[in-house]
C-alpha cells in the first residue's frame, strides 16, 4: 500500500472478494446472497462496492432509500435492487427505475398498489416485510390474511419474496430469543404460502444469522457488515478482512510546555513536556467529538497515540511523547491490523458506526 500523502479511504476490493466467498462458503450451493451496500456501501464506495460484487454475481442488492438505488441504477447497476424503507413519494421513481421496494405497513402497501396500477404494471416484484420481534418495521403475523387478500385483489403487483430481521443474531445469549423469531417468520410463511398460492422466496439472516444460524438461511440471506470485514464477533472477525484503511499524516508537531492547554475549551492540560501532532481529519470526516479526550487512538509508525483534548471540525491533537515520528510521517486511524472496532469499543459504541461516518469528502483510493 502506498504511504498516505493526505487523508485518504482505502477501499480493498480483493478484501471484498475475500469476504463474499467466506460467507457463501457458509450457505449450500442454492442460497442466493443480498448485499446490504446502504449507505455509500458502509462509509466506503456504494458504486464501485456494488460494481465489484455484481461482477461476482451477488443476486441481490438492498439499499435504504429510494435515492441511494437510483445513484446505483445511474451507474450502469443492472442486479435486482429492494429498497429497505422506501417513502410514499418516491413510488413513482421506484417503478421508473426499477427498484423493488418493502412494504411493511397496510398503508404503504396500499399506495404502492395504487401506483402500480396507474402506471398499468402487472406483477410488480415488491417484498413484504414482517416483524417477528424487532419492533422496526414490518406487518404482525396477525395480518397475513390481509395482506394476502390485498396481493390477490390486484394484479399489479406480485410477492417476490417476504422476510423479516433478526434482533439479536449476534448475541448467544438471545439464542432462545432468536429462535422464537425463527420459527415465528416460519409459521408466517407456512401460511402466508398456503394462502397466497406460490411460494415467494424467504429471507431472514443477516451477517450474524448466516454464521450463527445455518438451520433458518432459507432462499436467501442479507449480508451487509460481513462484506466489509466485521463478523460481530472475535472468532468470525479472524475469517474477514476489513475492506477499508483510513490514513492521514502529521501536519504538524507541537512541544506543549507544562500547564499549557491544547485545543478548544482549553480540555487538555499538560501535567509536563508533551510533544503533540496535529492530524488532518475531524468530526466533518466522521472522527467525532466522542473520541477526543483520549477515548479515542491513532497509530503512527507502530506506536499507539492517544487524541486528546476535543476533536476539532477538521482536525485532531494526539499525544506522541516518546513517539519516534516528524512531520509528513504516516497516521493510521484503523486498518486491518489496527482494526476499526477496537477504535470504536473505545469510545463504547460499534465498528458500524465509526465506519458509516466516514464524510464523503475524504477522498476515496480503490486497491483492485
């Protein structure tokens, strides 16, 4: 990898390769994959994520908004596309650019049909969402008739697949919770089948439900952080490479005498000699404010450094007294080595949100 000559995301494409493999290692032959690549593909690139896994032949994509499938679509993306939450005034585009929305909610499965059938569709591929304990989105089992009678009144539109989301896939001690879920999505598809008269595929598991639960991966499964190197667990993490680096550099060093202060409202003070280096990157990059005050960490030239003071829009302050480093020297935030969720678990939050903040100003480099 090249030395970082400024703030840069380096997006690992082989690493993607890596990571896809291993999880339908883990699926037979004819479980087809989803790939979550919401929100720019988890901080890093959504159209050069989706480009890769469609020249891997991914089944699936899943996005959370309208827009998000239609930035895809504007990139030459032919695979089948669900929009996860897609809003009323976006039906419209939804239909024109091909996308396939979730429609969790008689109201929203009620407009949608009168979309479709303004716009004389017939068959419309949409997925009908349950909620089997998450309490997010989706219809209760209670309403399987309802929503059968509503597909069946209209030829408009037609039940590619239903599906629901696990709660806690990750957490083994929710195994007895997760199970419930399993089989209540189970009996909803028994009868959501047996009702409808075909049988649309199903899908429930997410990274975690693949690795975790083999007995409910059905049709298909959704794979969204296990594609950018995150199993939710030590031993899984081991199997996965995360996709992405993020370096900087040290613009500057500073030797902070005794009792001086460091950065806004003065919230580091030297207790002796402290040699600081000034990194360009801040909470506009998606470095929050959360890990200033040394809750959170860099690395440069091997050697952890700790933030201190706030974190700045656009820069941070770390302390690398007895640190070997000058300016221009390198500065990982995280990499495979130095992972992102040990960055995170330091300021007591995810490796999903550390690397869905990245700003899109940080320029992006493509390791092919």
């Amino acid at each position: 990898m090249p030395k970082a000559k400024e703030t840069v995301l380096e997006i690992d494409l082989g690493a993607l390769a890596q990571n896809f493999n291993y999880l339908k290692s883990k699926l037979k032959t004819d479980t087809k994959v989803l790939a979550v690549i919401k929100a720019f593909a988890y901080g890093s690139d959504s159209v050069e994520i989706a480009k890769q896994l469609q020249h891997l032949k991914v089944n699936y994509f899943a996005v959370a908004y309208t827009h998000e499938g239609v930035v895809l679509r504007n990139a030459g993306i032919t695979t089948p596309i669900l929009v996860l939450h897609p809003q009323t005034t976006n039906f419209d585009t939804i239909i024109d650019r091909c996308l396939e929305p979730s429609l969790y909610s008689t109201k929203i499965l009620n407009e949608f049909i009168q979309v479709a059938e303004k716009k004389n569709q017939s068959a419309y591929p949409v997925h009908i969402k349950f909620n089997t304990g998450l309490n997010r989105l989706g219809f209760w089992q209670n309403e399987v008739d309802d929503v059968v009678s509503k597909l069946k009144t209209s030829k408009s539109v037609i039940a590619k697949t239903i599906f629901s989301h696990l709660a806690a896939s990750e957490a083994i001690n929710e195994k007895k919770f997760t199970t419930q879920q399993i089989n209540c999505f189970k009996a909803i598809a028994k009868e959501f089948e047996t009702k409808i008269g075909y049988k649309p595929w199903l899908h429930l598991c997410n990274t975690s439900g693949v690795i975790n639960y083999p007995e409910a991966h059905f049709d298909m499964v959704r794979c969204g952080i296990g594609l950018y190197g995150f199993g939710n667990s030590a031993q899984e993490d081991k199997n996965l490479k995360p996709i992405a680096t993020l370096k900087s550099i040290i613009s500057q060093i500073h030797n902070v005498d005794k009792n001086e202060t460091v950065g806004y409202n003065r919230a580091f003070k030297a207790n002796s000699l402290v040699k600081t280096a000034t990194i360009p990157i801040g909470h506009a990059d998606g470095i929050t404010r959360i890990y200033g005050n040394e809750k959170g960490f860099v690395y440069i030239n091997d050697k952890k450094a700790p933030i201190i003071g706030n974190v700045c829009m656009d820069m941070i302050m770390v302390n690398v007294t007895g640190i070997d480093c000058k300016e221009g020297d390198e500065v990982i935030i995280f990499n495979t080595k130095y992972n992102a969720s040990q960055l995170a678990e330091s300021a007591n939050t995810i490796s999903y949100e550390i690397i869905t903040s990245i700003s899109q100003r940080v320029r992006r480099l493509f390791i092919k």
